[in-house]
C-alpha cells in the first residue's frame, strides 16, 4: 500500500487551521500508512493536535522563517518533508500559502500535482481524486501513475478529523539554509470597513446592483441599502457575497455599497463557496452569476421581476417581491 504524507502549514499559534484537518480527515480515509509533515513558526501544539490520528512519523520543518508565508522558504521545506517522508502520495490543504508553492515543489520532486480537489477515495484499488472543471460546470475523477503525486483539497468538503490530542513525538528535518530574499513586513487587509466574508455561515446573503438602481419613486436608496444588508449581516451571521455588476459599479463612479470588494463577488470570474443556504437579493440570476452557487445547497431569490434568472430553475424558491420590503421585515424579526 502506498504512505501518504498529509503535509500543513501551522497557523501563528503553531496550531493548525480548519483546512488542515478536513485534509487529515481526507488522507485517513484512504486507509494507507500515514506520516504528517508540518511547516511552521511552531510545531509542537500542532503535532499535539494530531497526536491521535495515528501517524507512523511526524515530521517538521520549524522555526523563525518558517512562520511566514514565503515563497523561498516554503518550497524547501515542503520539498524536505516530502522527500524525508518517501510518501508516494502528499495530501495537502488548498490554503492560499500552499495553493502558491505546492506546484512548485512538485515540479521539483518530478511528480505530480492536481488542485481544488473536492474529495478522495479509493477506486479500483487507487487513489482517485474528484474535480470539478470548467468552473464547475464538469465533474472529474481522476487518478495518475506518477509519484509522488501532490494533491491539493479544497476546504469546506471533508469533515475536519476530531481525535484526541496527546503529547506527540516530532522528528526535526534539517534543512540546508535558504536564501531569502522576500521580509514579510505586514499583512495588509482591503478596506472593506468590516469583515463580511464568514466562510463558515451557514448562509450566503448575495447582494445584485438591483439595491443601487432606481426604485419605485424614481430615486435610489443607496443609504439605506447599505443599512438594511449590514443590519441583517450583524444579525444573522450571514456571508456577504455579491453579483459582478455590483462589485464593478465603484469604478464607473456610481452610488455603491461601500463595503462590498471585488472580494465578494460570487460567480464565474468570482468565487464559488460552499454554504447550506443562500439568499439573492436585487440579482437577476443570470448564468455567469448563478454557476457560482453551484455547491450552495438551498437556494432562494428575492426579485421584482417574475421573468429573472431564478425563476428558470436555478433557484428553489423565488419571491417575486421588494428586497427593501422584505429585508426591512426579516431584520424586524431578527430584532424581536
Ligand atoms: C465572461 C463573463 C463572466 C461573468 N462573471 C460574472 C461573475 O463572476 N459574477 C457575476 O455576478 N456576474 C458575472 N458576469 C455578469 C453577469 O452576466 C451579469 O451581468 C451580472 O451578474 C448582473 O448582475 P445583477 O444581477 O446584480 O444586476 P442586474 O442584471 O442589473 O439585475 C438587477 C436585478 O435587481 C432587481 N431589482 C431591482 N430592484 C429590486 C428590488 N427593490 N427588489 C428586488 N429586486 C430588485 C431587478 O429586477 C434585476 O433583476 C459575467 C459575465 C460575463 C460575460
């Protein structure tokens, strides 16, 4: 049977994040000899954490350089770990900082990588990975003959591995010293004003330009746009995202809602998460928009017009109604 590495980067506590552990989860239920490599500021609290999830060795790459995300740094130790571990198969979380470097170190191995897998299982007596292509319009399952074959798991797809902590033993990989030419001075977040983007909500709220364009009486109500979706966020918990249009309207000067980035834009050239729930609102729910809500499970539109995208089978349910109206109601009830 072939070893797995299930390779993560530690978070500044020297834990280690949700993504990490969803990608334990994933490796573990294949079933082969496992070895767990880490990359880190820190790494005892994070071998700890997994010191029950029954790994023949935990290896680690640590220390001061390795507690920031940088190119340099980052692919020797993954590289080290890798080849330290002889694993023919390295299962990593699609974080943004290993998402970076990870093609990278495959390339330097002569091996393989696939990103964004969704899940992996064992078919035929294999690993095979599944994927989604053409912005989640195909699903594929895959597997290769290369080795060591990388692979890299989207988060939010796995159940994260909940095993007891212990008291681990972590062997040091030595690394010769890297030359780094990158400090990381900082990190620097957009300006959004507040942090609308939760990952984690069990519902998506998206906002379409519909809330920036003239109502009924002829004008816009930008003002209290922006009121009633922040006053429902706070209250409910709920993720911001947002149509194109919306996002774009800042750069040709219009009326916007100021927190919303470019960040939150769902769709085909946005993003595509993964909520139990989703709420449109002001959006008309064409398909470049509505291919983004492709793993949202429950799906609901509120729109003024009978005839919008949602109505054609891309939304479970469709409120032909006022989203100031009906905003205005639910965050009344939220209040009692
Ligand atoms: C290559 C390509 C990629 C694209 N990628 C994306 C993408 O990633 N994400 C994305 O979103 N779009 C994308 N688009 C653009 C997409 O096709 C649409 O233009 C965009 O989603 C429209 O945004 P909207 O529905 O917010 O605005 P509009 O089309 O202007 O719709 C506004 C809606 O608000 C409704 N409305 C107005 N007032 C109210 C009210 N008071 N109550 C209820 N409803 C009201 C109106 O009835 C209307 O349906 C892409 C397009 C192309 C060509």
């Amino acid at each position: 049977m072939e070893s797995i590495l299930l390779l993560a980067h530690t978070e500044a506590d020297g834990a280690l994040a949700r993504p990490a552990l969803e990608a334990l989860a994933a490796a573990k239920n294949l079933g082969s000899p496992l070895h767990i490599g880490l990359v880190g500021g820190q790494v005892q609290p994070a071998a700890d954490l997994v010191a029950g999830a029954g790994a023949a060795r935990i290896l680690a790459v640590s220390g001061e350089a390795f507690g920031q995300a940088r190119y340099a740094t980052d692919a020797v130790a993954a590289e080290a770990l890798c080849r330290a571990s002889g694993a023919a198969i390295v299962i990593a979380p699609g974080t943004s900082r290993w998402s970076r470097v990870l093609p990278g170190v495959a390339f330097r191995l002569d091996g393989r990588v696939d990103t964004h897998a969704t899940a992996l299982a064992t078919l035929n007596g294999v690993p095979a990975v599944t994927r989604w292509f053409y912005r989640q319009r195909m699903e594929g399952v895959l597997t290769r003959s290369q080795r060591p074959w990388i692979v890299l798991l989207d988060a939010g797809c796995v159940p994260v591995w909940t095993g007891a902590p212990g008291k681990a033993v972590v062997e040091t990989v030595e690394l010769v010293p890297v030359e780094t030419r990158t400090t990381v001075t900082g990190t620097r977040s957009p300006e959004a004003g507040e942090q609308t983007i939760r990952p984690d909500a069990k519902l998506l709220f998206v906002a379409g330009a519909g809330w920036t364009k003239k109502q009924a009486d002829g004008a816009t109500h930008t003002a209290e746009a922006e009121k009633l979706i922040l006053d429902f966020l706070r209250a409910s918990q709920a993720s911001l995202g947002g149509s194109k249009s919306l996002v774009d309207l800042s750069g040709e000067g219009e009326a916007v809602l100021r927190f919303m980035t470019h960040l939150n834009q769902i769709g085909q050239t946005g993003a595509t998460p993964r909520h139990p729930k989703g709420l449109s609102t002001c959006c008309h729910g064409e398909e470049p928009h509505a291919v983004g809500w492709r793993f949202i499970g429950q799906r609901r539109a509120v729109n003024l017009d009978a005839n919008c995208g949602w109505a054609r089978g891309k939304a479970d349910v469709l409120y032909v109604a006022d989203a100031f109206a009906v905003m205005r109601e639910v965050n009344a009830l939220l209040a009692k």
